[in-house]
C-alpha cells in the first residue's frame, strides 16, 4: 500500500513534526508500506527528525510567504503551480492514501 503524507515544511521543531516522524518511521519499518512525504517548502533545509531511509520526499517547492495570509495576492498566484506540482506527483505516484497534515 502508498501512503502519501501532505505537510507544509519538516524542517521546524514542533510537535506535528515529531509525531509524523514517528508514524512514517513506524509504517515503514513494522507494516512495510510504501511511505511518501510531499512538503510544500522543505526549499532543501534539513529534516528535523530523522526518517527511514525508505522514506521518500517530494518537494513542491511552492516557496509560499510565511509572513503574508494563504489568501494575499503573493500567495494566491502560487495556487496554480501548486496544484499542478502536486497533481504531477499524484499521477507519479499513485497512492492509495493520502493523510493532509
């Protein structure tokens, strides 16, 4: 089974990211699923928790603002790329989960 995580960045401490950690970690090694994590802007920083090696990442590399709203007009034009980018990779991989985080 492909399962597909959905999160914004996994390089911040928080504890989302911890647990994530532990559920992807955990499905890969005890259940033997295929494993995918698809952030939106990791923009090549480091994991903050460590990952199975069989884990594997996808990186839209979307480069929303952090520091603006989802709905201000520098972010709202990057919608189009991100749903594209995203629906590339969904055909790619072909999941049969995806989990929104």
């Amino acid at each position: 089974m492909k399962i597909v995580f959905l999160i914004d960045q996994f390089y911040k401490h928080g504890g989302i990211e911890k647990i994530l950690s532990q559920k992807l970690n955990y499905l890969v090694k005890n259940k033997s699923y295929e494993v995918i994590l698809v952030t939106i802007n990791q923009n090549q920083k480091s994991f903050v928790y460590q990952l199975d090696k069989n884990v594997k990442h996808y990186d839209l590399a979307i480069d929303y603002r952090f520091d603006k709203s989802y709905y201000h007009p520098v972010n709202w034009i990057k919608l189009l790329t991100h749903y594209l980018r995203l629906k590339k990779i969904f055909k790619l991989i072909l999941p049969d989960v995806a989990v929104s985080v």
